[in-house]
C-alpha cells in the first residue's frame, strides 16, 4: 500500500513572540484541539500571539517533493 495515497491535514499551533523566533507545536487533529492546547498553557498571555494552522500530508512517512524544488 502506498503510503502517501491519501491527501489529510494535521494542525500546528504558531506562538510570536515579541522579538524571539517563532514556535512550532503540534500535531493536533483539529484548529479547536490546537487553540485549546494554547490556551491552557498560557500561549496568548503576556504580549504573545498564536495561530492555528493546517499542514497537509504530516502524516506522510516519506516526504514527497515538488518537480520545482
């Protein structure tokens, strides 16, 4: 069976900080699971920001590449 068959999404969770490089969380199964998860550690307080995204395929056990890279 080929692994990369099927097209899905997994949700990563964004954090800013202020004049820090960002912070990458994750995988989660839905945007609400990722902002709750944010939001239970405080990742909004204090000046921070965060975004919930969605990263398709981060289920793949061999990465597949693009003709253009």
């Amino acid at each position: 069976m080929n692994e990369n068959s099927e097209e899905t999404g997994k949700w990563v969770l964004l954090r800013h900080r202020n004049y820090e490089p960002m912070d990458v969380y994750g995988f989660f199964n839905s945007e609400k699971e990722a902002i709750d998860y944010g939001m239970k550690y405080g990742f909004d307080q204090m000046g921070d920001a965060m975004e919930a995204h969605m990263v398709l395929n981060a289920h793949y056990k061999y990465t597949r590449r693009e003709p253009w890279e």
